[in-house]
C-alpha cells in the first residue's frame, strides 16, 4: 500500500480527459473544452463557461467523429440535434501548430 516515487508522481500528473471525437485520453491542458449554450456547442476557449463539458482534440477529424457518432448529444445529455457549426468555425479559422 506505500506509494512512493514514480507512483506517487503518477497519482498527481495532470488531469486527463476523454476526446469525445476518438475516444483517446489525453492531458486536459491540449483538449477543446467545448460546451454547450442552448442547441449549439460552442468552444470554451477560457474554460470558464458554466456547466457539463466535453473535450476534444482541438481537430476537425476528432468533431467529425464526434458529430458522426452523435457523442455531443450523449456527452450533454440532450435529445435533440446539436449545431457543432461554431466549433468547426473555430477549429478551421484558426490553425494551429499542434506538434
Ligand atoms: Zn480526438
């Protein structure tokens, strides 16, 4: 029962997330915090938005596969259709250099 060590450093690395998109846990700081306000998904670009969350990898590919799987709806718990249309904006305006 002793954790010491690399276990102990293991117990605080930093949070991790599931993408919605791939389903690939990945250290909360290089996800898209996205939420949702009303019937749209919307990107918490400060992270200060209240309310149930979803992570994504910060890719069109990842709410590609998110919107083909209908992941938003499950991750926010809503029946209804969601406009992701803002997260895409964000994501093809604004390319980054993600390596
Ligand atoms: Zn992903």
């Amino acid at each position: 029962m002793r954790r010491h060590g690399k276990l102990e450093y293991g117990c605080h690395a930093a949070p991790q997330r599931t993408c919605v998109g791939c389903r690939v846990r990945t250290a909360k700081s290089e996800l898209l915090r996205l939420v949702r306000v009303e019937d749209q998904v919307v990107p918490d670009l400060r992270g200060q938005l209240p309310g149930r969350g979803a992570s994504l990898h910060p890719t069109v590919s990842c709410l590609e596969l998110a919107e083909r799987r209908r992941a938003f709806l499950r991750a926010f718990r809503v029946p209804g259709p969601l406009d992701a249309s803002r997260v895409r904006a964000h994501l093809e305006g604004e390319p980054r250099n993600v390596m």
